[in-house]
C-alpha cells in the first residue's frame, strides 16, 4: 500500500513539475509569485520545484526583474540550449532540416535536391541521416542533447507505428521509416502527414494562432487538407482525415493517377493547370501559366480563374463540413502565386453557402516554406522532450 501512495505522488509531483515548465515556456519570462497566483501552489512548493528545474538545466535566472512597486523578483526563462530536435520535411524533389532549440525557435535551416521516385526509401532515410548528422556536428550540438527527429511526409501515415501506408508523391508502400532512421541515428523519430505536421506549425507559430479551430488547404503537386481543434490534430480514424485531394468532382471527369476519374487535384493541382495549358500553348511549368495570366493571355487568365473557383468550392465544402474559424491557404500555388487568393476571395461570395459567409476567415500560410520543418521538430519536441535525459526521475 505505502509503495502505490509513493507511486501517486511521484506522478503527482513529476505532473507539477511539468505543469511549471509549461507555464515557464508559455509565459517568459515570468517570476515565481507570478507562477504561485496561477497554479495556486505555496511559494514553498514552487521554489522547490523551479530549483530542480534550474539544476536539470532547463530553465535559468535571467537579469531581467519585475516591474511595478514593491520587492524587485527575478524572471525565469527557459535555457534554449538544454536540448534540441530535428525537423524533416520530405517533398517529391528535395528535402529540407531544420534545428529546433528549447525556446522552438529554428536555429539552423538547410535543403538538399532529392528525388525520392528514383531511388529507394532506404536511400532516403540513408541521405537524412547523413544530413543530420552533419547539422548537428555543424552546430556543435552535443549529440546526446537531440532527443528526436519528427518528419512530414506526404501520404498517408500510421502515426502510431511510424510507417508510410501509401505515398503516391515518393512511390512508397507500407514503409516503416521511422524505423529506418532511428536504427540509424540512434535517436528517437516519429512522423506524420505532411500537411498535419504543417497546421500544428501554423497553430503554435503561424496563422492559426489563437484559433479554436482551424482547417488548412495544401494545394501544389497535389491536394490536401488538414483540421485543428483546441490544439489536437484531427486524424480520423486511421490517420488519413483530409484526403481532399482524392473526394469526387465529377465521377465521369479526368482520369487521376490512383485511378479513380474526376478526383479534386486532377481539377487544381499544378499537374492539371499545365495540362490544362497545353491544349492551347506548349508550356513548361505552372510559373509560365500564371506568367501569361499577368500579360492578360485570355486561356491563361480563365484557367487561373477556373483554379480559383474549384478552391473556392474546396473551401466551401470544408466550412459546410467542419465550421472552421479560420481557413488556411498554403502549398506553392497558392504562396508562390498570391494573386490566386484574392481570385479565390472574389469566386468565394458566388460559393460559400449562405450561412457561413463571414463567419470565417481565408488567409494565406503566414510560415510559407518553413511550416513543415517548424511543425515536425515541434512534433518530436511534444512527443519526446519528457524522456530527455535532463529530465530528473525522482
């Protein structure tokens, strides 16, 4: 009997002790009384538990003091370097990294070319590792201080066992990649979704910032979306909620790559605008499309402007679904042509059924090309850092 009462208040006490952190790293800097009015905890309890926290070396005293009358106190803040993850953002031609730090600020950010269809999963996990290891020498990061390594991946996810179902984008099937990497590095990885891991960004960093809940739309070389709730991703039942790419337009319309006709991203996606394109003029890439649209070329102005409207029809259908607050626009057609969302705007007021119009906003990804990287080392530091080994067990 003792031993289990021992049990609960050890969890009791490592439960208050992360609750403090949390504050700490949501409310820095902030001093102790300021901690003690909000978790209505003695003083007694919160010096003794912020001591610990400074001997782990989590957090520090800063030289910074409170304002205001009365007894000067000294802020807390939390020690940047006391441990660090690894984002990885897998796309169908290049790969990027970026190091987090404590405070979740990205401290180093690179790419490499990669062309995952040309070569085996196993070649890719090989070159990340390779990578990582290179950023983190570079950094002159002690290795043991990177407690894990999150990655987005296009497709669809088994979140839970760290495995690639299916990614058209790479050609892969039922890959455990997780796995490859973390026999490889030795350091602890998860992965998920591409566009999951980029509206956890966008919530914690980005747009959807105080938002309750929000959608976001990714639209480039393919379709897709994602939904936050009061800060909990929205999966579905087997990880694959938001596969807007692959709903049905028109079931006797464009043959898409999974085999199915009239498929949403054969209507948006850069594939079909250029396409689209090549019925009446040989381009190259969407980048000349909406280059023509700017001259005032006719076809390349009604294919912009019939990209808009299926956006806008995209949008509608999400808000009918879900009643989001907010809708977030990313992917490159939309950052790397801005022109589309005031075109997805004007199209919006002819199909947002009527109820919900201005009831919502639709903005562009406020983090652009970063979110992904952002999102998957915030993944792994919410997944990970409470296993680090300046965490105290006692």
């Amino acid at each position: 009997m003792k031993k289990i009462v021992k049990q609960d208040q050890d969890v009791i006490k490592q439960h208050n002790k992360l609750m403090i952190l949390d504050i700490i790293k949501k409310q820095r800097p902030i001093s102790r009384a300021e901690i003690t009015k909000i978790t209505r905890m003695s003083a007694t309890s919160i010096g003794r538990f912020v001591s610990e926290l400074c001997e782990e070396g989590v957090i520090r005293e800063t030289e910074l003091t409170s304002s205001g009358v009365g007894r000067k106190a000294i802020m807390l803040d939390i020690e940047p370097g006391a441990i660090y993850t690894i984002g990885v953002d897998i796309e169908k031609k290049r790969i990027s990294f970026g190091m987090m730090d404590f405070s979740e600020t990205i401290i180093a950010h690179h790419r490499v070319e990669h062309k995952a269809l040309a070569g085996t999963p196993e070649e890719t996990a090989a070159l990340i590792c390779q990578e990582i290891r290179g950023m983190i020498e570079q950094q002159g990061v002690p290795a043991e201080k990177v407690i894990g390594v999150g990655i987005g991946v296009p497709g669809v996810i088994n979140y839970e066992r760290g495995v690639v179902e299916l990614s058209s984008t790479l050609g892969w099937k039922d890959v455990a990649f997780a796995g490859l990497i973390e026999k490889e590095l030795g350091i602890k990885t998860v992965i998920d979704n591409d566009l999951k891991v980029k509206i956890l960004a966008e919530y914690l960093y980005g747009s959807a910032k105080g938002s309750n809940k929000t959608a976001l739309i990714g639209i480039g070389t393919g379709i897709g979306s994602s939904l936050i709730i009061n800060g909990e991703v929205f999966r579905g039942g087997s990880n694959s909620a938001g596969e807007l790419g692959h709903t049905t337009l028109d079931p006797n319309g464009n043959l898409c790559e999974c085999g199915k006709r009239g498929c949403l991203q054969t209507y948006i996606d850069e594939n079909a605008l250029i396409l689209e394109a090549r019925r009446v003029k040989e381009v190259a890439d969407v980048r000349e499309v909406f280059a023509a649209a700017r001259d005032g070329e006719r076809w390349a102005k009604e294919i912009v402007s019939r990209t808009a409207l299926y956006i806008g029809i995209t949008i509608n259908n999400i808000v009918c679904m879900y009643n989001p607050d907010t809708v977030i626009l990313s992917g490159d057609l939309v950052e790397n042509y801005r022109e589309i969302v005031e075109l997805v705007e004007e199209h919006s007021d002819q199909v947002i059924w009527e109820p919900f119009r201005g009831k919502f906003r639709v903005i562009p990804s406020e983090l652009r090309g970063t979110a992904i990287v952002m999102g998957a080392g915030a993944l792994a530091m919410q997944h990970f850092a409470p296993l680090a080994g300046t965490w105290s067990e006692d």
